[in-house]
C-alpha cells in the first residue's frame, strides 16, 4: 500500500500515536471521514451540475461557420 512494506506502516503508525495520542487518534480519523465524505459530496453535485442544465435553461444554439479555404503560401 502507497509503496510501505509492514515495517514502514508499523513506524508510521507508532509516530502518530506519539504525536497525537491515543485519545485524539478518533477524533482526527472521523473528521478526515467527514472531509472526504463532503468533497465527495461536492464533487457529485459539481458534475450534476456540468452534466444537466438546470431547468428552465436552454443552452444556445452552437453557431458553425464554413471557412474559407486558404490558399497555401509559395515559398519561392
């Protein structure tokens, strides 16, 4: 995982007890759950909204205009 062997996710585990102890360890691990589930939340409702107009919107009409064929410069 995330390229750790056992031995690394060991130490990194031991270092966050230290840091933040035991009774802190909760706290930290729900709000980061919170901070993913809403930017998941986020994330969904921004890519409803790219996907479907809201209603009562019509997007305008897309506009093509031919181009003129260019003529290709001479060198020489």
């Amino acid at each position: 995982m995330f390229g750790m062997g056992p031995m690394e996710m060991f130490l990194a585990l031991v270092v966050v007890l230290l840091l933040f102890g035991a009774k802190r360890i909760p706290e930290i691990a729900g709000s980061f759950g919170k901070g993913i589930r809403e930017f998941k939340r986020n994330m969904s409702d921004v890519s409803k909204e790219i996907q479907q107009p809201q209603q009562g919107e019509s997007l305008p009409p897309v506009k093509r205009e031919e181009a003129a064929p260019v003529e290709p410069k001479r060198l020489l």
